[in-house]
C-alpha cells in the first residue's frame, strides 16, 4: 500500500526518478478505486446493436461526481511519476507527449513505463533502487 500512495506524497514533485514499483502499483490503485466506484455506483447495460451485443458500463449519479474529483486530485500525481518514471531511464519527460499519437503513442509509452531504469546515477539523480551507492574508489 506504501507504494501506492508514494505518488501522492509527491504529489508535484517532476523532479527526481521513480521505479517501476511505484509507477505500477499506483496504476494498480487507480484502476481499484474506478473499480470500486463503478461496483458502487455503476450501471452496466448490454445493448444490441449492428448485429452484436454491446455491453457497456457507466459511472451515473453521484458516482460520476466522485469519480470526477478522485480523477482531479490524481491527474498531478499521474503526470509527475510518470515524469519521474521516464527519468529513471534517463530519457526526457516530454516523451509523454507521445500519448498524443493514438495507438502507436500509447504502446511505445507503455514500453517505455516497463523498462528497467540505469543503474547508477543519471542526470536526474540518484538510482531509487540503492540510492546509497557511491564511488568509493573514485
């Protein structure tokens, strides 16, 4: 749960490297919570049209509202660990702009999130993995 909650304790912080940990297991938290939203304030229809079903879910009533505010409140934490996810290998976090370009965009980002990081240090900072490491001999 520690790893969860991480980016909303650095909730703006661009800045810095985080690991694959944390990126994951907040979108892990996230796609629970709508889960659970959409459990609790859901409506699921199935609907026929063009000759197959089509099924089909919805947030309705105050769900929509708290499914809006919770989206609010993560979309800062989102951007910057993602941000700080595309540090850890080094690479600028503009390459989020690539979510722009659909389908392609959006697989080359999801390679990108599963990627280990460098190891060692890196222009952004210390690796999240053993930050502890220094050159003794250097």
């Amino acid at each position: 749960m520690t790893w969860m909650l991480l980016p909303y304790r650095r909730y703006a912080e661009f800045s810095g490297r985080s690991r694959r940990r944390e990126y994951w297991m907040f979108a892990l938290f996230y796609v629970l919570v709508m889960v659970a939203l959409n459990v609790a304030f859901g409506t699921n229809e199935v609907t026929r049209g063009a000759g197959t079903f089509v099924y089909g879910s919805r947030l309705v009533g105050r769900g929509s509202w708290v499914a809006g505010l919770f989206w609010l409140v993560t979309i800062v934490p989102s951007l910057a660990v993602s941000v700080r996810r595309l540090h850890d290998q080094d690479r600028t976090g503009w390459l989020l702009l690539l979510a722009l370009i659909p389908f392609l965009g959006w697989f080359a980002l999801f390679v990108l999130m599963c990627l280990e990081g460098t190891r060692g240090a890196n222009r952004y900072g210390p690796d999240p993995k053993n930050p502890a490491v220094a050159d003794v001999f250097a």
